[in-house]
C-alpha cells in the first residue's frame, strides 16, 4: 500500500473517531469498538461509513480482512 506508516498512525475510524489498525494483508482497516471494516480498493481506502462492512472480529490479528458474513 502506498501509505505511509506516519498517516497510517494518525487515522481514526470515521464513526466513532477511535483507533483504527490495518489488516496485516493490508485489505482493509478495522475499527474493533465499531466492528466495521473499511476496506481498501486500488490502494485508496475507503472510509465512508455507508459503504463499511460488518466485521466480526473472526479475523482479527490473522490478516485476512474478512467481513462479517452477510
């Protein structure tokens, strides 16, 4: 991914403003007290809370960036 480490560190998830962390696949970022997932498309994140996906924790520290089931 074309991010760098120091924006990476700044990022706070859009709905409730609080830490973020990328999947170690780097597919998407996760906020853990929101359980979404914002992915990352083309190298861009996409953090609009609208198009965030459910995220159920299952792949939480194995970089998978898998949602939650729809």
């Amino acid at each position: 991914m074309a991010l760098s480490q120091d924006l990476i560190d700044i990022l706070a998830c859009p709905k409730c403003k609080g830490t973020i962390r990328l999947e170690k696949d780097q597919s998407g970022f996760v906020c853990e007290t929101c359980k979404l997932f914002y992915p990352v498309v083309d190298d861009i994140p996409n953090f609009l809370i609208e198009e965030a996906r459910p995220w159920s924790g299952a792949g939480s520290g194995t970089g998978t960036g898998e949602p939650a089931p729809a």
